[in-house]
C-alpha cells in the first residue's frame, strides 16, 4: 500500500521531533537541577499525550 502525503508529513513530523529531542539532550549537562526538574515535567506531559496517541493508533489497528 503506498503512503499517502498526510502519512509521509506526520512521519517527517516524528522525525523532527526526534532530532530536537537529541538537541535538547545536549544542553541536559549545563542545566541547573530547577531547569532540569521543569524541563522532565514538561517532557512528562508530552508522553502522556504521545502515549494517547499510540493507544488510538493500537485500537484503529484491530
């Protein structure tokens, strides 16, 4: 089945995410211990979304 153009966007979107991920991990060692407890609440309210996100797409699968 060949990939749709909202497919392929949502993967180049993924795969930017993931790049300014790894740019965010290189700043983690100069953080003071506040910034890095802000910055995991922060990235602990973006799992929770990316995790209702995969459970939609786990049930649209069956």
């Amino acid at each position: 089945m060949p990939a749709t153009g909202e497919l392929i966007r949502a993967m180049n979107y993924v795969e930017d995410i993931t790049a300014t991920l790894r740019r965010i991990c290189l700043y983690i060692p100069s953080m003071s211990a506040d910034e890095r407890r802000r910055l995991a609440e922060s990235l602990r309210a973006a799992g929770n979304t990316l995790n209702a996100m995969l459970s939609d797409l786990e049930k649209a699968e069956q």
